[in-house]
C-alpha cells in the first residue's frame, strides 16, 4: 500500500517503523530533528506542515490508500484529515486528544468522512476502568459473544499453586493458560514452568469455567479505589465508575476541578489536596485501598504516588505514563500495570490495519494480542494442533466451531471455518499470517 503519516512522535515513528517493512511509506513531519531522526527507517520524510494541501501533494496522497494524522495537534490531524479525503486518499485515520471532539474513546465511519477516529485519553481510561471492573483479574475479555473468556489473574504469596508446575495444576479441561507476565517479561509456558508468586496469568476457557479456577489462584476482591487527577483521563474512569459498587475516591490539587467533579459525580468523593504529601494519603486512607490510579500530567508524579500508596498498603498500582520507554521501568520498581496513551493509539492502528482474514480482538500488556483467525486454507483441515508449526511464542487457546468453544489439545483436528483464538505477539502476527493465508 501506499501509506502518508502525518507526524513523526513516539506514535508515527513507531507505526512508521512496523508499516515500511511491506507497504510505501511517506512521513510529514514539521519539526526538523524529528525528520532527521525519521530518515534511519525506510521511509520517504517530508519538512513541513500536513494541514497545507501543497506538503500533502509533495507525499503523493492522492495515490494515498491510506492516511493516519497523528500529530502533536489535534486542530492539524483533522484538517489534515479532511484535505487527505478531499486529494483523494482511500482510508483516513486521524487522533485527537481533546474529548469535546469525540464523546468515546474509537469513533468508526464519522460523519464527516473520517474511517476511524482515535481518542487516547478515553480509550486508557476505558481499558484502565476494565481492569478493576471485574474481582480478582487484571484484565478480563469476553470473547466471540460470550462463549471464551480471557482473564489476567495476578497469583498472590498465598495461593496453594506457587511453586508448581503448568503440568501439575488440576484446570477444568476447557480452561487453558496461554501466558505468563513476569518481572516485565512474557513468557508462553509449557509443562514444566514453574508458577510464582506475583505471575501475572493469561487465562483461555469456556465462560463457565474460568469462575471455577478464580478461587485456586488468590484473587483478590476490589472494593476500594482511589484516583489521582481529575483531568480527562481521571474523570472518565471516575464517570464509568461512578454507577458501579465500588468505594471510589477522585483526588486533584486544583480547587476548582474538584468543584466541577462534585457537580458531575454522584458517587464518587472528590477530595481537594496533594497527593504527594505522605501526610495527607495516609488522613485519606490510600494505603487502604484495593487499586490507586494515578493519572496527572507528571509521569514522574504518577510514578511518585503510586510506589507510596503501595508503600502504605495499597494493593495494587495502575499509572499512566506519557512516555512509551517508562512502561517496563514503571512496572519493574513496583508499579502493578502502566499505561500509555500513545500506545494505545498504536495498538488501535495496528488492529485496524490487519488486512486478511485476522481480527485483532485483544491487546495483552501492549506486548501481546489475541487474533481471531478463520481457516480458509484446505491444506490445514484435518491437521492436528500439535502439527502446525506456529512461531516460538504463539499458543492456539480456542477453537470456535459454530456455536461450540473448543479448548484444543495437541490431538484436536482444526476444520475448514474453524476460527481459531491464537495468542502472540506483536512481532510474530505477520509469521501467523503466512501460515493462514
């Protein structure tokens, strides 16, 4: 394909970086040390403004098949945007970070002409509230209208399964684990990995299985959280929050973010003070709680006040983090899970672009997915799952067929139609495709 980005951030640059290794890939970037920086990939970078039709047609955007604007600039994205449709570009993408644009976090086939809309601050603060929504998990994903589950439990010091073997867990047949996060690492297990207190585990199964195995693995209940920030991110989670049962405290240092928010929440208490003063956290019980969220604008902040909440007694930590580079830093000095808007918008681009017969229906720690993928080719009917060789850290976790989830075995047989749920990485989905083409 032929493919203009506009904006050469953490977030074009990346893209950049995955999308030039098959497609023609021009790159519009202002800013002149960003287009030096952007010249080591294969790319063709162009100096200047991708609002101004003239730097556009320097890109060839007519020719375009598509075009992702993700500057620094939201006004610049959205008319880049409408002047990249206007030229004659097939697909547009573009973000916007201020949410009086959008009213979600992903808006398809927007009226104005855009295909795909991306908010980053909405769409963390919907991923953060589905972490704590549902007791005892991480994560948890319903899949295939409700027939597999996907849920990341964290195996606490208690649990009667640290220090045993994958080989030696007693899991319902139809329950299967495909990953393991741990100090920052992924890792696919086999039968003979060691299970350890803190794991993180990514868990296939039958809906009605999963709730079986919560209990084996010490989960923990979440009743109480607290939020830090009140800004776009923090007063999202805290407005999905707001209608659920759980005990939520929001705490900002700006008076009157904290007045509007009461207006606004009706459930949630919205406390005024510094969320950095030790003093103050403990008058306000952070160490009792289940889940902090720090979400202001500071990454260091953020980091500050999720490693003393913890220091007090806070179960768990979720930050964001501006920066893409502090999310394994964060999270290998004690910050349980952090989040990155960028790569958010990243990974929303990436299930977008999957081009054959493969959904992207879930991101796992912005290291992994899940890939729905329908099996067209005739020579894989009737090939045992333990034939098919998939790359190194790729499992095959389910098998739909029809209105049946199958929890395969090394012996099952895949069918013509099958759709398989296959866990991988990122930089492995390419070898999937091969494969299943």
């Amino acid at each position: 394909m032929h493919i203009v980005i506009a904006g050469a951030g953490e977030v074009g640059y990346n893209l950049a970086k995955v999308l030039c290794e098959n497609h023609n890939v021009f790159v519009i970037e202002k800013n002149e040390d960003k287009v030096d920086n952007i010249q080591n990939l294969n790319v063709e970078a162009i100096q200047g403004n991708a609002a101004n039709v003239k730097v556009l047609k320097r890109a060839n955007v007519d020719k375009a098949d598509l075009f992702l604007a993700v500057t620094g600039s939201d006004e610049v994205n959205l008319l880049a945007g409408i002047a990249a449709r206007k030229l004659g570009a097939k697909k547009i993408i573009v973000r916007v970070g201020n949410p009086e644009y959008v009213d979600k976090p992903i808006v398809k086939d927007h009226p104005i002409g855009y295909d795909l809309i991306i908010c980053p601050q909405l769409a963390l603060a919907n991923e953060i509230a589905n972490l704590i929504m549902i007791p005892g998990a991480i994560e948890f994903i319903s899949l295939s209208g409700g027939k597999a589950d996907m849920v990341e439990i964290v195996v606490s010091e208690e649990s009667p399964i640290v220090g045993k073997k994958i080989s030696e867990l007693n899991l319902p047949r139809n329950v299967i684990i495909t990953a393991i996060y741990r100090d920052g690492d992924l890792i696919v297990p086999k039968g003979d990995t060691i299970i350890k207190a803190g794991d993180v585990l990514t868990i296939f199964g039958r809906s009605e299985d999963i709730a079986k195995v919560k209990k084996m693995f010490g989960s923990i209940l979440v009743k109480n959280v607290v939020i830090f920030g009140g800004g776009t991110i923090g007063s999202y989670i805290a407005r999905i929050l707001d209608n659920s049962r759980l005990n939520v405290k929001l705490i900002d240092s700006d008076m009157k973010v904290c007045e509007r928010l009461s207006e606004i929440l009706r459930h949630v208490k919205v406390v005024f003070g510094d969320a950095t003063d030790l003093d103050f956290l403990m008058e306000e019980d952070a160490g009792k709680a289940d889940v902090v969220i720090a979400t202001t604008e500071s990454d260091e902040k953020n980091l500050l006040i999720s490693l003393l909440s913890k220091s007090l007694g806070a179960k768990k930590a979720i930050a964001k983090v501006e920066k893409g580079s502090y999310v394994k830093l964060f999270e290998r000095v004690g910050v349980d899970y952090a989040l990155s808007p960028r790569r958010v918008t990243f990974i929303e681009v990436m299930k977008y672009l999957k081009l054959v017969d493969i959904r992207t229906i879930a991101d796992i720690r912005h290291e992994a997915t899940v890939l729905e993928v329908t099996v067209k080719n005739r020579e894989l009917s009737g090939k045992r799952i333990a034939d098919i060789r998939l790359p190194k850290r790729s499992i095959i976790g389910g098998i739909l067929r029809g209105d049946e989830c199958i929890i395969p075995r090394g012996d099952t047989e895949i069918r013509l139609g099958d759709r398989l749920l296959i866990f991988t990485t990122w930089d492995e989905i390419d070898e999937i495709e091969e494969i299943f083409e």
